[in-house]
C-alpha cells in the first residue's frame, strides 16, 4: 500500500458516499459485543484513518453509542460507515472495510477484541463452504 492510495465505498444505498486517501494506519477485525450488536455481524472490519484522511459526501446519521463513542451510519439503509471516539481516539475515525467498493484491496492486518469472541468465530474456518446456498431439501 502506499502513501497515495486511495480508497472509495458507500452505504448499501449509495445516499453516502466516502473516499480515503493514504494507507489506513490498520485494518482490524473487531469481535467486541458492541460493535456485534451495532451491525448484527459477528466481527466488523475497521479500518483506521486519521480524520482528515476521509472525505464523505452524504450525511450520516451519528448514534452516542457510550459516552464518547459515535456510531455513523446511513439513516436511509442502515449501513454502519463510520466510528469515532474522540476521548479514545482523538482525531482518528473508523471506516468498515465491507463498505468499500472493493474489499479485496485491503485485507486485514489482525483481529481484535478476541476476548469477547463469539466461541464458534475461533473455528469457523472449519465449517463446510459453498460457492453460493447450501443443497435443500
């Protein structure tokens, strides 16, 4: 990755658009309670970025998810974009990596949070894969 790179994504909707420029300081993926109840997955890939870093045209709506922490999403469709704590994290924001246009470009560096994992998340690589639905009856 380097310095001049740049990353583009939206909601599901497209009503929010943002774009990154430069390689995000890292790409985690989160298995907190919080971030799992907030999207209803179990783990969110995090990029961060420095706030001036992203540009977003569009106006998320923001959630007051604990006393500093803020929730950016699509009021439209729902899609979790951003997170940003300014006590925590001062200048710094959060971009869900699922939302970019192409995923692909930024794998992740590690997982955190692993102390609330969902049990089954630490062998989910053992489970059957298919291309696309499972066979039915």
């Amino acid at each position: 990755m380097s310095e001049t790179e740049t990353f583009s994504g939206s909601c599901h909707c497209g009503a929010i658009r943002y774009e990154i420029s430069g390689a995000p300081m890292n790409h985690t993926l989160c298995h907190c309670a919080d971030c799992r109840r907030a999207t209803g997955a179990p783990m969110v890939g995090w990029a961060m970025v420095a706030m001036d870093q992203l540009a977003v045209s569009g106006e998320p709506a923001i959630y007051a998810s604990g006393e500093d922490a803020r929730r950016h999403f699509c009021i439209q469709c729902g899609t979790s974009l951003f997170y940003s704590n300014a006590a925590l994290l001062p200048g710094v924001a959060d971009v869900t990596t699922a939302t970019l246009d192409d995923p692909e470009a930024l794998p992740p560096d590690c997982h955190i949070q692993v102390a609330e994992r969902i049990g089954w998340m630490a062998t989910q690589h053992d489970l059957a894969a298919f291309e696309r639905f499972p066979p039915h009856d």
